[in-house]
C-alpha cells in the first residue's frame, strides 16, 4: 500500500498529518469518518482504514473522457498504459447524466394493501422437487396462495446462479453472477425437449431423481451438491435434444438479446469446469473475458461447455416466465417480487467481467449491532465509486434490470449500499470498517427507473445501522422501505405503536437473518448463539433481555386485544397474535414467513458465521423438526391463522387441517 503517496505513513502520528487533516482528506474523497452506531453512540473510523481506502480511491482513473471506464464492464485491463493522472471530471460527467436520466419514471406503488408469504425458495420441497425447492413449487405456491388465500405476491430470496461444479456455494446472498439464474432452481420434468427423450433417458433421469425425491421426507440438511450432480446429469441429456424451428429460433433471440452478459457468464462456467470456481486462480491468459473469449472459441470443448451454460439460462428464463404467469392468471396482483443480493463472489463471473469496477483488498458487510454484535463481513468486494459513476452508473441498472424480468417486484437487500457501503479492508474484523459513499441520486436513480419501466415495485431493505434521510430520500422516489416487528420500538424500548409505523413499506414480523417466532419465544435463538461464540454479553443477561422484550410484546399485544391477558401463549399463538399486530400498522405490504407459518424454529441464516452453523440448508419443517412440503401447506391450521391475522378474515383450515 502507497502510503506515501499521500505524504503519510500507518502510526500515530500519520506521517506527520494530523487526525484532523486526515479526516478532512477523507471527507472529501467521500469517506465517512464517524457516523452514529445502533445505540445512538459516536464512533470514529480507524486512521489505518481510512488512509488504505483513501489509497484505492485516489489512484489515476483509466485514460479517457470516461468511456474507457465504462468499458471496464467488459472486464478488460482496469488501467492502462499512460493512464491520465486522477481527474474527478469523467466520474461527475457520468453520475450528472446518471442522475438526469433516472427522473423519468417512478417504481410501482400499490394502492391498496396486499401480503404475501416471503420464502426461502431451496427449503420449499414438493413431493416431486428433487430434494430442493424450484421453479415449479414456486409457481404452485404462488397460484395456491393467491386463488385460495387471497395473497397479493410471493417474495423469494435471491435466485442468482452459484457454481457449475460441486461444492457448491450454500448462500444465495453470495453468488457468482447477479445477472443470472441458478440452474438448480429447474424442474428438468418441465423443459419442452424432456418429452421427446427415448425412454432409456427418461429411466436415466427417474433412477437421478428418486434418491433425491425420498430426502424430501427427511429433516436432512439440502444437499446442493448431491442435488446438482444429478441435476445436471439429467439436464445434459435433455440438452441433446434437437430443437424444432420455433424453439431454435426463440433459443437465438434470447442469445441475441442477452447479449455479452450471456457470453461471459457462459464463457466464465466454462473455464471454472476446467480451472476451478476462482478466476483469481486461473491462468494469467483467461484474466480477462477478451482473452477468455479467444480460448473457448479455440477450444471445442470448452466451446460446447459455454453451450451448455448459455441453454441452461434459456430454461431457466423460460421458467421463470412461467412462474410470473401463473402467478397473475391465479389473481395475483403483482406475482413475484426476487431480491438481489448485496453484491457478489471476489472470485466470481460479475468479479471477473467487472473487475476494473470491483476494489479489490476490501469486503462489504455492517458494523455491529444490536444482534450481530461482532458485526458482518459478506466478503464481497465493493464496487469503485469513481469508476461506478463514469460508467454511468449502467452496471447497476443493468443488474436491476435484469432481475425484473418477469417479475412483478424487487427486494434490494442492504439498499443502504445505494447510498454508502461498510469497506473492511482485508484481514480485519468487520469493526474496522469504515463507510464510504456513492451518488446516491445516480444509484437510487437507476433502481427507480429500472422498476418504472418494468411496471413493478422496488422495495428496499433498508434495516440497520442508517442515516435518517436514507428512508425519506428512497419514498420519495417511489422506493418502499421495509420494518421488522422485532426491531420497531419507540425511544423507551417498548414495541412501537402500529399507528406509528411507515406506510410506504413493506412490514414483517422477522427476516432470513434472525430466528422465526417460535425460535424467539422457546429462547433457542440465544442457545444457539451462546454455542456459537457469537454473544458478547454473558448469556444470563442475553436471556434475560430477550425475556423482557418478549414480555413488553406481550404486553403490547394483550393491550391491542390480540392475546388474552393473565395466560401465556404458547409460539402458535404468538406468531399468530404479532401478525395480527402487522395488520393493525398502515404497512402497504405485509410479509409473512413460510417458516413462521408452519412453526419452524430454526433460523436459516446466523450472520457472522459460515461453517460453525449449517446456514442455508435448512429444509421447511414445522415445530417439532417434520419436514413440511408443498402439498402439506393448505392442511396446516397455524398457516391459515397466520394469514387470516394479517388479512383480517376468517380462513378455516382445510379438511384434516
């Protein structure tokens, strides 16, 4: 790291540059250096953070009047030779048109209040899924929910595509690629080409399916890699079948359409067969897609490997499609709203096709709060606010984009990120971070314009450590913002009147990230957490402030009618009770938890680990660990009280419920 190249060096006294002319050179490269933490308390940035962002930052931009940083997209070399000195100029030119373009259009708002199940997609099994929730379960929940509940629209974590080989990554919120579908995600039985298999292969397909099909009935943890292994045996034999006219020609617009995002993605599947799932560990020659693209067009069996990657998201698309028709033609409002992850793998496709705008040496992630109070480090790399804003802000449009196809909604996690991102730089712990920011009319601008001219909702996530403007800015741009019962109090504590809560949100009672309601109430969100290292107050005084905030809830719910005073509800009753509470809120969209509604009590996701905790393998199962498929869901009484509570009407359980 240069330091000198900014007349200090790491130490107490910078070099000779005092704390104050540090931060003022901070501030003005955008760099937050100290920002209000979740309990109100001042925190200042480390010196040693702030001078190694500070480095990356005021690095040359690539010659040029910007276009040359727009071109980084492609991933081609981040800087050439005689790049000009670091002009602000092409970043502002960029984020200026950014900014004016966005102001057009405006995301979808609903006029009326809907709910909708929110869905860790993997852990919804069918007795036909092959030991994985997929893109028929999706459309079957969809089309049940909406003609015989009455739900609004279906909120599915993100589908970005993982790994071509095993292992394959468990988290969806780490992918390789936020441009594409993760093939595990298809249910090979419904791909046209399947029906034209000789018998031979569909025996082949059935024997690949059946030991996959009998986990569904087991509590096991999902297996992707056993689910991927004969997926994708069973989907190379389907790919072997001859296109007629119609489909070849629909195959050739998709490619046409999807442009050099397919091809590289394609190219990228290809190469980590051979080279591994990192292209940070390939040979020097496929560093870039340029190069990467000469070596699969000379190579014919990387050249058919890339074939087979670019078919697989043709399925993938046409499935999806599929989903968000059914979803309307059962009377769904909006369909299905998918999230889009903060950001992506350092060794990935989108790290390797946009490598000069990813910073290496850093990851995202979060300060400590309230329940990760070691703080969060997702590992992905952020993108480069300068080389972001001369490329006019395209590369985040073209990801909000993308994952509105089809779709009637998107959920952008962390949408804090839009307006400033928590670098930590490598080797340090997440409490070393510092924020630094982007343009946050150019970034918001895009996710706004992206969602109008799709017709859908954008909702952004914004829980956490956030700037009180944050949530304003984001409605007022028609971007709905999102409350979690468990985090909505007043100033003393006690839970948040539902008069006081946002309209302009989406309202659940929990998320992915922290345990379902019977994980609260039976206490095992503490137990898990002491065994896992991951409290810093002794456990006794963890217990007991989770005691007392269950018991103000208490209060609070007996108070508004929802529980009956003197007598101590069992989980059912309190998850059914606090969606009640949901509904009393002005909230235009309210989420209810699948994993709530059947009574599941494990959390599919503990930040701040990853081997420790078997995170996102968690099959749907209900209170007592029994798996719970599709076709169990409209028997299940607590479900329809659950949904009853926030639609506010009488739902009886189905026969044998």
């Amino acid at each position: 790291m240069d330091y000198e190249a900014f007349g200090h060096a790491p130490g107490a006294n910078h070099g000779g540059v005092t704390d104050a002319e540090l931060a003022a050179r901070a501030r003005n490269a955008g760099i937050v250096t100290e920002f209000d933490d979740w309990q109100g308390h001042r925190v200042e940035m480390p010196a040693e953070t702030l001078i190694a962002i500070l480095d990356v930052l005021g690095r040359p931009l690539p010659a040029g009047d910007g276009q040359s940083a727009a071109d980084q997209v492609t991933g081609e070399p981040a800087v050439r030779a005689g790049a000009a000195q670091a002009s602000a100029a092409p970043a502002a030119a960029g984020a200026a048109q950014a900014r004016e373009a966005s102001h057009a259009v405006l995301p979808l708002v609903p006029e009326t209040r809907q709910w909708g199940f929110t869905v860790q997609l993997y852990s919804l099994r069918s007795r036909e899924s092959w030991g994985h929730g997929d893109l028929r379960d999706l459309a079957e929940l969809a089309r049940w929910s909406a003609a015989e509940l009455g739900a609004g629209f279906v909120l599915v974590n993100p589908l970005h595509a993982a790994e071509p080989l095993p292992p394959v990554s468990t988290s969806p919120y780490l992918p390789m690629t936020r441009l594409f579908t993760s093939p595990l995600y298809l249910r090979v039985e419904d791909i046209p080409e399947y029906g034209a298999l000789p018998t031979a292969d569909k025996t082949t397909i059935d024997r690949l399916a059946a030991p996959l099909r009998a986990a569904n009935s087991t509590p096991d943890l999902i297996d992707r890699d056993a689910v991927w292994t004969a997926k994708r045996r069973a989907l190379e034999l389907v790919s072997k079948v001859p296109l007629s006219g119609a489909r070849q020609a629909d195959y050739d617009r998709f490619r046409t359409e999807r442009g050099r995002r397919l091809q590289q993605w394609s190219h990228w599947c290809a190469l980590a067969e051979r080279h591994g799932a990192d292209w940070r560990d390939w040979p020097a020659g496929l560093a870039s897609p340029g190069a990467a693209a000469r070596a699969v067009a000379a190579d014919r069996q990387l050249a058919a490997a890339a074939e087979f990657h670019a078919w697989l998201q043709w399925q993938a698309a046409q499935q999806l499609a599929a989903v968000q028709r059914a979803a309307k033609a059962a009377g769904m409002a909006n369909g299905v709203i998918h999230d889009l992850a903060v950001g992506v793998h350092p060794g990935g496709a989108d790290a390797w096709a946009m490598q000069g705008l990813l910073v290496p040496g850093f990851s995202v992630g979060a300060p400590p709060d309230g329940f990760n109070q070691l703080g969060q480090d997702w590992s992905q790399p952020p993108w480069h606010p300068r080389l972001l804003a001369a490329a006019h802000y395209r590369p985040l449009a073209d990801l909000f984009e993308a994952n509105l196809r089809d779709a009637g909604g998107i959920r952008v996690d962390h949408v804090m990120g839009l307006t400033r991102l928590w670098w930590i730089p490598a080797g340090q712990p997440p409490e070393r971070g510092a924020y630094v920011r982007y343009d946050h009319e150019a970034a918001v601008g895009a996710l706004a314009r992206a969602a109008g001219l799709a017709g859908a909702l954008s909702i952004g996530e914004d829980l956490g450590t956030i700037e009180r403007w944050v949530s304003a800015y984001l409605a007022s741009r028609g971007i709905l913002g999102t409350m979690m019962l468990w985090f909505a109090r007043a100033d003393d504590g006690t839970p948040l009147p539902p008069e006081r809560w946002r309209r302009a949100c989406m309202a659940t009672v929990g998320t992915h990230d922290v345990p379902p309601v019977s994980g609260f109430v039976t206490g095992e969100q503490v137990t898990v957490r002491a065994r896992l290292g991951l409290l810093k107050a002794p456990q006794e005084r963890e217990r007991a402030e989770s005691a007392a905030m269950l018991a103000r809830w208490q209060a609070a719910l007996e108070a508004d009618g929802l529980l009956t005073p003197g007598q101590q509800p069992d989980p059912a009753q309190f998850t059914v009770a606090l969606y009640g509470y949901l509904r009393k809120t002005p909230a235009l969209l309210l989420g209810v938890s699948l994993a709530d509604a059947v009574g599941d009590r494990r959390t599919q996701n503990i930040p701040g680990t990853s081997t420790e905790y078997p995170n996102w393998r968690i099959p749907l199962c209900d209170d007592q660990g029994k798996p719970v498929l599709l076709e169990d869901l409209p028997g299940i009484k607590l479900l329809r009280e659950v949904c009853a509570a926030v639609a506010g009407a009488s739902t009886a359980a189905a026969p044998g419920g």
